[in-house]
C-alpha cells in the first residue's frame, strides 16, 4: 500500500500556488514597511509642530509633549518588526 503512495505522488514540478504567490508576498512587506514608517514620521512631525507651540506658550510643560515623539519612533520600529516577519 505505501508503494502505491509513493507513485502517486505528485511531481516537485507542479506548483501548489500560483507563481506571483511570492511577488505578492514581497509587495506586503514593502507595504507593511513603507507604511508604518510613513505614519511614523506624519506623527513625528505632527507631536514636533504641538511641542514647539507649546514651548512658546507654555515652557513649563514641554518635557510631558515629548511622549507621543516617542511613541510615534516606536510605531515605526514596531512596523518594521512585522514587515520582517
């Protein structure tokens, strides 16, 4: 019986998925990479403009701004993390 398996089994040439699976595969990491680094550096420049209107108007409360800069820094680590896996 596990003779008969064996013959049957299908040849390594034929494909299981189509042959644009990988290039697909590669555009979503180039996607996931691309755009979470972008979002990253709209919300870096977004937290930048708010920190420094806030030091003209109120220099005792620049240091609690600088957390979204941080945060945003840490979206875009955190993007690449995915896109490579």
């Amino acid at each position: 019986m596990d003779a008969y398996r064996f013959l049957n089994t299908p040849e390594l040439t034929d494909a299981l998925c189509p042959s644009y699976a990988v290039a697909i595969g590669y555009l979503g990491v180039v996607a996931a990479a691309t755009l979470s680094n972008f979002g990253a550096a709209w919300g870096t420049w977004k937290s930048g403009v708010s920190v420094l209107h806030t030091g003209i108007r109120h220099p005792s409360s620049v240091m609690k701004n600088i957390i979204p800069i941080v945060m945003a820094g840490g979206i875009g680590i955190y993007g690449l993390i995915l896109a490579v896996i």
